[in-house]
C-alpha cells in the first residue's frame, strides 16, 4: 500500500482548524511520509507551521491540481465527517485525483476501493482503513495472563487526545529503550503506523476479540499502548467498553480538553462531570472486566490548545490539586511526567 517515500496531499477543505480535521492533524503530526500540500481553499496561502501547533513545513493550497504539481502521488482524505460518510461535495476532488493518477487514502466508513475499482491505472490504489482484516474469537480475558503494562488512553469525549497521547507515549518509551507496542484502533493510528483494527468497523460481538487478539499479538513487548477511542461519558459512543475489555489494560490515563465543561455537539446537552467522577467511573469498569489487576487511572493527559500558556499552566495546577495526579499537556510540555507514573 503506502510506501515510505510516497508524496502525500491531504484533503482538509474547511476543516483546518476544527475537530472534523483530526484525520489530517494526526496524519501531519505523525505520518513519516513527505507531504507535499493541504488542500483548503478557505485557507489557501498559509502554511500549516503558522497555522497549527505541528511542526510540519506544509504549504495550504485551494485546488488538487496544485497539490499534483507539488508532486502529490497520494490524496489522503483528511476530513472525520459526521457517520463516517462521505459528502457528494468531496466527489469531484477524488475524481480529480484519481483521472491525474493518484492513490486515495480513505478513513470514512464509506468504500471507494469498490466504486473506483474500473478507474484505476495499473500502480493506482485505494487503500479503505476502516474495513476489518479479520473475524476475531469471542473474547475471554486471555491478556491478563501476558505479563506486561498495558496502558489505554480513556477520555471525557471524542477528539480529546487519546491517539495522540498514546503515540506521544510511545515514541518516549522507544527511545527511553523500553521495548514497547503500540495498537492503532482507529483510521489515523493505522494509517500513521500501517496496521491496527478499525474498532468502530467491527461487530459489536467482535470488538472485543479483535482488541483482544492484537493484544495477544504484542505480549513479548514490556509496555503496549492500546490507542484509545470514544469516551464512557458519550451517549453515541461505545468504544471504551471492548477496548477495556480485550485488552485487560493494567493502566488508564485520562484525557480531556481543559476549556470543556460540556461535550461537544451533538451531545452539547451533556456535562462532563468532575474529574474524580469520570476516574472512578473508568476504573470501576476497568476492573470489572476480568481484570485480576488493580487497573488506576496513574495520570491525565489535559489537552490545551486552546488556552494561553499561563492559562494552561494553571488548569494543569487546579486538576494536578484537584486529582492527586500527574498532569500534562503532552504537546505542550512533552511526555514524561506521565511516562514516569506508568513506571
């Protein structure tokens, strides 16, 4: 599929600066490959270094034939839409790329492998993240007996940084020369690192098997970090449960974005209670899932984007006062407070 040199342009149209464009942030942040451009002509001049906290020297384009004369050989479809859909509007931008030769990347529940299938050249190739590789065993609480920390990222609602905590995580484990894993459970980890379950594609009879057997899989790793999905607190959301499930996780960090008090829409409705609540909700059900461990939830990763640095620094004060925990902005202040709480 995606080779390591391959010209990567992602698909961001008006969703640069929204928690619809986590599929083209992750892929920014994290994706080893050369990318060439940022297509959204709302933003089209910028360059994603002045525009996002991501160190990334990408230039922000309004059309995908500028991307292609950038040298683009991969479209990535960037966009999180609402139901993993994708819109009519995007249609004529895939089009586009797979006339001029373009692979496609496409972390939407939607297949285009199938749609596209009489377009393709010879080396073309669409590559839809979300379908299972796999009819996993039923689950049976099977990693408790590896011998190892597994460490999942739990949050208070969607977009909140879970993936992005557990890859922070372990990339300071590898080089602090622990041997560790990391599972991608959604379409940014796997497209980011090229394997993983699509969690949210699975039957829900499969979920936790499937967790469960990529867990199994990594049982030689001393750490192994189960990237997190959806949050307990959310009523469209029903991720955490098979993720605590099959992976028996020995350890929680908490995530959640410092300026919500609510959940995001359409369950804008919906508190988020107090911190202690969420922790103690998590733990109770971790440890209700054949857990012969003591799973704790040892540190919460604050996601503060949105705050000026004395603000932030002083929400990290109130919730480190507040929980008796370590707590950090791992962009911010980078890993390693919460690191040392897993040690």
């Amino acid at each position: 599929m995606l080779h390591s040199s391959s010209k990567v342009a992602i698909f961001m149209e008006g969703h640069l600066f929204t928690d619809y464009g986590k599929m083209g942030h992750g892929v920014l942040r994290y994706l080893p490959n050369p990318i060439v451009a940022v297509i959204d002509s709302e933003n089209s001049g910028k360059n994603i270094k002045d525009c996002l906290a991501i160190d990334s020297d990408v230039p922000v384009v309004d059309h995908i034939d500028i991307a292609i004369s950038n040298g683009a050989e991969v479209l990535i479809l960037g966009i999180a839409s609402s139901g993993g859909k994708i819109p009519e509007s995007w249609f004529s931008v895939i089009d586009r790329a797979i006339l001029k030769g373009l692979s496609i990347i496409n972390g939407l529940h939607d297949e285009l492998a199938i749609k596209y299938k009489n377009s393709l050249s010879k080396n073309q190739w669409i590559w839809d993240v979300r379908i299972p590789q796999f009819i996993p065993q039923i689950a049976a609480a099977r990693a408790i007996k590896t011998n190892n920390k597994r460490i999942l990222c739990v949050g208070t609602d969607m977009a909140c940084g879970k993936m992005t905590t557990s890859l922070e995580l372990f990339k300071w484990a590898k080089e602090n020369k622990i041997k560790s894993s990391f599972i991608a459970t959604g379409q940014i980890g796997i497209t980011v690192t090229g394997k993983g379950i699509p969690l949210d594609a699975y039957k829900v009879d499969h979920a936790c098997g499937a967790v469960e057997k990529m867990v199994l899989e990594e049982s030689e790793s001393d750490w192994v970090f189960i990237e997190g999905q959806g949050s307990l607190l959310h009523p469209g959301s029903t991720a955490t449960l098979p993720l605590m499930r099959g992976s028996c996780a020995t350890h929680l960090i908490l995530c959640h974005k410092a300026d919500m008090t609510n959940l995001g829409p359409p369950a804008e409705h919906i508190k988020i209670p107090n911190l202690n609540t969420v922790i103690k909700l998590n733990e109770s059900l971790a440890n209700a899932c054949g857990n012969s461990t003591k799973t704790k939830v040892v540190g919460i990763s604050l996601n503060t984007v949105d705050l000026d640095s004395q603000a932030a620094q002083k929400a990290i004060d109130f919730w480190q006062a507040e929980t008796n925990l370590p707590v950090t902005d791992i962009i911010r202040f980078g890993p390693e407070k919460l690191a040392l709480a897993i040690k």
